[in-house]
C-alpha cells in the first residue's frame, strides 16, 4: 500500500526557501546601516579616530544637504565640538565627496572650501567651542571605506626664530603646512606666486663653498611650493639670495648661514618634502671630429657635457692649442691648424650653482698626401699580348707604405687585376714607379675597349687630398690575335 503524500503549493516551498536563506545568509538579508548613517545619530569623533565604515549600506536622507553632495549620495555622519583652536586633518583610503558643515539639522552652514572629492588629506581650522559636522558621501557602488581623524599639531619651525637646523647631508624632511602660519612681516620670496602663504623655516650654514640642490617637493605634482633662501638675522634684515620652484640649484658660501623659507599655498594637509644635498659636478665632454685631422680640415669641436642635475652647461672657454682661444655660444667650433703638430685643447664649462669643470684632449695633426702624378697605359692591345702599366706616386710629407691597385673597367664596371705595395719616400719633385703587368683577352675584345683606372692608398693613416689618389687611362682598343 503507498503512503498518502501531500504535496507541497509552490508557495510554500517559496517561503521554506527564503527561510533557509535568511538562516544562511543573515548578512546579505538583513544588512544593518552605518550607525552614523543620519546626522541625528553623527558618530562624535575622539581623536585620533579611525573606522572602516560600509557605505554601501548608508542611505540618503530626505534633507541631506545639497552643498557638494550629489543628489542620491548615501551619507554618513560625524560631528566634532573643538574645545581649543586646531587645525583638522581627515583622510579616506579611497576617492571619496566629504564636505563640512556647522549649526543643526535643517539649517546646516557649509564650511567654505570643504568641499573635497578626491582621496587627498582635508583639513581645515576648527574654533574652539564650534560643533563641526563632517559628511561623507557616494554612490551605492562605492566600496568599503576607512576614515581617520586628527589633530595637526602646528610645525615645530613655524616661524622663522625656530628654523630648523639642516646638519649631514643629504637632507630630505616631510611635512604638511595645514597648521603652519605666516608671521608679522615675513617675506615673500620672489618667485612665490601666492604672497603670504603658511610657510616654515630652515637654516643651513655650509662648511664648504658649493652648488646645492634645492628641492621644493619636485615630485610632488604641486606647483605652488617655493622656497625663498635668504641671508641676514631676523626678519627685518633678510635680503634673498635665491627662489626655487621645483629644484634648483643653488651657490652657497662657506660658514655663511641661509635661511629657507617653504610655502605651498593650497596643499592643506597634503604631505609635502623638502630637501637639501651637494650638486653632482658637471661631467666635460670634448669631441673632435675628424680624429685624425690634417692642415687642410676644418676641425670641429663639440662640448658633449652633462650635467647630472639636469640644468644643463655652457663653454667659457675653448683653447685650442695654437694661440687660439674661443668663447663660443654655442655648443661647437671650428678651427684649422695651419701646420702639423700635437696641440693640448683645453675644454672650460659652467653650470647653474657657480660649478666649473675642465677637459684637455690632445689633437694630433698630421698630413698624409700621396697622389698619382702619371699613368701610363697602352692605346692598344691584342688578345694574348702582355703589355705594361705604370703607376707614378708622388709624396712631400711622410714616408708612407703605398699600396696601388689596378682596375680593369668594362661595361659591368671596375674589376681589380692586382695590386702592389710598397715603400714611397717623401721626396719633394721625385716619384715612384709602380709597374704591372696586363695580358689581353677574349673578354676584352668581346667589349671592344678596356678602360685602366689606378687607385693609390697610404697604409694606416687618412689622406687629406684623396681626389688625387684616382687616376683613369684612356680607353685601350682591343683586337683579335694575330694568326
């Protein structure tokens, strides 16, 4: 006999299933809001204070104020009552819209330039006895967040009296200017495009004489921090020797005390660097081209110098060795010496910050000239006949080891027969011969004509005149054998 079954409506195996899911899955059913998530219930910060807030979760409350927050944006609250004046500083590990507010629900006041959407620090003055109410705001897409509070403690050289001493170099420091003021007649540097801006104040007494670089948060991706550098005692008596914005480098006297005065206008709590240390020295370069010139070149001189801190270098000076000295603009020259010999060239450069630097070359010159003063060639040949070419090489400088190949040119081109080396004095109005043997063939009459071309080279060196090294015979008449 089979059991009696009832079966179940579809609605209740519906239920039975969410059921199970709600036991599962309490978490996803039943996800709680923020605690903060209404500014009633503004969470009170006690600083320093960090939490990881679900902002997915939060809502939009009806009356959420309409200033920097989007339409929609989930919100979540936190309030902070200053008993002393402070400066805050707020940061969020993700881009996120926060916003400021004074007074009470329904007649909220927005706090001038608190309105931020991006993950950089805020921070902002809180007065003493003000009840502050920090919002933070985004899409339901927006992901877990963590949130953290402080108070920013004003830089210990905040005014110029409390410079701080720069000791070892390199010297880097971090900072942030969010509670950094600008005192009763301090200077604007003149390179500062935001006069009056918190700043913070350094000293730096050289042992030595020397370039430095100076760094206002190069790498930072501001561009408002500058630094003023400044010679004197006191405010009233400071006169600026340098402003940096960005890096640069700078010349600073030896046991003479600089003062360094850093602003960053609009950075708020942002951290910032700055940074004192020796400028590398300038790295000389001298090319000289050709390398191996004679008197009939014009040689040219090139200043390939590096400077390692990027500014760049100039030539003061280029002595060439001859009694020539030059002080060009620009980064060559050109000079031709008018009689062999080796010359010493001496390379001056200067960079940014009063650095020099010096490279000598040697420049030999020498003047090699072979030429080809005759070629004699036959006006005729037969096929099978042998008949001689010569070759004559003048040479007035050096003794050379002279090497002549001869061509034979048809209409394909040049084809080298042979070639002969050897020694050629320098005798002014005398010659050397270089003879070679050539026997016709079937191929030269198949063209008709063969054309003797001699080309003469000096072993090892460079000839200054190599137009007359080529000579090129008159073309020879080529016949048939005799019978």
């Amino acid at each position: 006999m089979r059991p009696n079954l009832i079966r179940p409506t579809r609605a209740a195996v519906v239920a039975i299933v969410a059921a199970v899911v709600a036991v599962l899955l309490p978490g996803v059913a039943h996800a709680e809001p923020p605690s903060n998530d209404d500014i009633d219930n503004a969470t009170e910060l006690t600083l320093p204070f960090t939490e990881n807030v679900d902002l997915p979760q939060a809502s939009a409350a009806p009356d959420d104020p309409d200033r920097c927050i989007a339409p929609g944006d989930r919100t979540v609250w936190y309030s902070y009552t200053a008993t002393e004046d402070v400066t805050l500083r707020f940061d969020t590990d993700n881009t996120m819209t926060s916003a400021i507010f004074t007074g009470s629900r329904g007649a909220l006041r927005f706090v001038p330039g608190t309105c931020a959407t991006d993950w950089y620090p805020r921070s902002f003055p809180a007065h003493a006895g003000t009840t502050y109410y920090v919002v933070l705001a985004g899409a339901d897409w927006y992901s877990r967040v963590q949130f953290s509070a402080a108070v920013v403690p004003p830089p210990v050289n905040d005014h110029f009296d409390a410079a701080q001493p720069i000791g070892t170099l390199p010297f880097t420091s971090r900072l942030t200017l969010a509670a950094a003021t600008s005192e009763a007649g301090e200077p604007s540097a003149s390179c500062d495009l935001n006069p009056g801006s918190p700043s913070v104040w350094y000293s730096f007494t050289p042992e030595e004489s020397g370039a430095f670089v100076v760094d206002a948060d190069s790498f930072g991706g501001n561009y408002t921090p500058r630094v003023g550098a400044y010679t004197g005692t006191s405010l009233a008596d400071l006169t600026e020797v340098a402003c940096i914005a960005g890096q640069n480098v700078v010349r600073f006297d030896a046991n003479r005390t600089v003062y360094l005065q850093f602003t960053a206008a609009g950075t708020g709590a942002r951290d910032l660097s700055f940074g004192v240390w020796p400028a590398r020295p300038l790295e000389p370069n001298l090319q000289v081209s050709p390398a191996a010139p004679s008197v009939f070149d014009d040689v040219r001189f090139d200043g390939y110098s590096w400077d390692p801190e990027g500014d760049g270098t100039s030539i003061e000076e280029l002595d060439l060795g001859d009694g020539t000295v030059a002080h060009p603009q620009s980064s060559y020259v050109y000079h031709r010496y008018t009689a062999d010999g080796d010359y010493t060239v001496r390379l001056d450069i200067r960079g940014s910050g009063g650095r020099t630097a010096t490279i000598s070359k040697v420049v030999s010159v020498r003047t090699h000239d072979v030429a080809v003063t005759g070629f004699a060639a036959p006006a005729t040949g037969r096929v099978g006949m042998t008949r001689q070419v010569s070759v004559d090489v003048a040479n007035t400088r050096y003794a050379e080891n002279v090497t002549v190949t001869l061509y034979r040119g048809d209409s394909t081109g040049y084809q080298a027969v042979r070639a002969l080396t050897g020694p050629v004095p320098a005798q002014a109005g005398r010659t050397t011969r270089f003879t070679f043997d050539y026997t016709f063939t079937d191929a030269d009459l198949a063209e008709g004509t063969v054309v003797f071309k001699a080309v003469a080279e000096a072993g090892g060196v460079r000839d200054a005149l190599p137009s007359d090294n080529t000579v090129i015979a008159p073309a020879t008449r080529v016949r048939p054998a005799t019978s």
